[in-house]
C-alpha cells in the first residue's frame, strides 16, 4: 500500500500565526488526496524561506521518504514555491525523489509532470519562484539602505540600550501613578 506526503511551507513564524496560508495548504492536500483516494502518511511543515534545502522539516521529511520510500508514491505541495525558491534546489529535489520512484506533485500546477512540455513547466515555475525571491531581496536590502542613510537604526538594539519606541510603548502602557518601569 503506498501513500502521500505532504510538505507545507510559510516564509516566517509570523505568517504561520497570522494568516491562513497554513491551513489552506493543508485543506487542498486533504481534498486533492481524498479525491485520488490517497491516504496521506505524513506532513511536513516549515515556517521558514525556502532560499535554502537546510530547513528542518524539509530534511526531515527527505529522510522520511529515503526510508519510507516503498510505501511512498507522491510528494504533494500546493505550488512549487512551496519546496523551493531557487530552480537548482527544485531540480535536485525532484531528481532525488524520482531516484526513490517518488513523484512531485504541485497540486496548483498540474502542469508539471514528467512530459517534456511538464519538465519545462516546472523549469519554468522554478525560475520564476527564484526570481520573486531576488527580487524581494533586493526590494528589502535597498529599503533598510535607505533607512540606514536616514538615520534609523533598523536593527535590535544592543542590550542596555532604550529605543524611542520602547518609551512610548512603556508610557502608552502607564498606570494612573505614572508609567510601569
């Protein structure tokens, strides 16, 4: 009997507290395996970016499927920018799993199976996920560069150090008798 694994990912703790990617990722692996009849083995969830293969559940769950391999047909992810955010760890990881006769499924993208015009689709999807990710990377450091020549200070500040926002944060906190510090 062989099964799915699913594999979920978010950029940041924050959006995995405040926004409904999550779930939403996990309700289309549900339908889309009970529509396949499927059974889902094990999912995996990162809170992290995916501009690097060293993320703590991806890794578990590429040990997952080298062990489990047998009884393991797919590796679902509702995009392909889920597994990854550059086109070389998207084709390594897919080259590995196939190794393991474990297919990628992008259930966003059901154009990316194991024809040519799929390969290049995926190729496709691939650089253009690693090509937001330079793009916002970019967009961001050009940002803090320009809050930097402003005069902000835009990292945390060193232990001992009180910032403008921590003395209003403490005064908008205060008691009737003055503020709580």
């Amino acid at each position: 009997m062989s099964g799915a694994v699913c594999y979920a990912r978010v950029s940041t703790l924050e959006q995995a507290e405040k926004n409904n990617s999550l779930p939403v990722q996990n309700g289309k692996f549900k339908d889309f395996c009970a529509r396949d009849h499927e059974e889902i083995l094990e999912t995996f969830v990162d809170k992290q970016s995916a501009r690097t293969t060293k993320r703590p559940e991806f890794q578990r769950m590429m040990e997952f499927c080298k062990k489990n391999h047998k009884t393991i047909s797919r590796v679902i992810v509702a995009d392909l920018s889920r597994l990854a955010r550059n086109v070389v760890d998207q084709g390594a990881t897919i080259a590995a799993l196939n190794q393991l006769g474990i297919e990628v499924v992008s259930i966003d993208e059901p154009i990316t199976g194991d024809t040519a015009a799929g390969k290049l689709s995926r190729n496709i999807i691939g650089s253009m996920s690693q090509f937001f990710s330079d793009s916002l990377s970019e967009k961001t450091k050009d940002r803090m560069r320009a809050a930097v020549k402003t005069g902000r200070f835009i990292w945390v500040s060193p232990v001992g150090y009180i910032t403008k926002r921590m003395v209003q944060d403490r005064s908008s906190s205060s008691t009737p008798n003055g503020p709580r510090w």
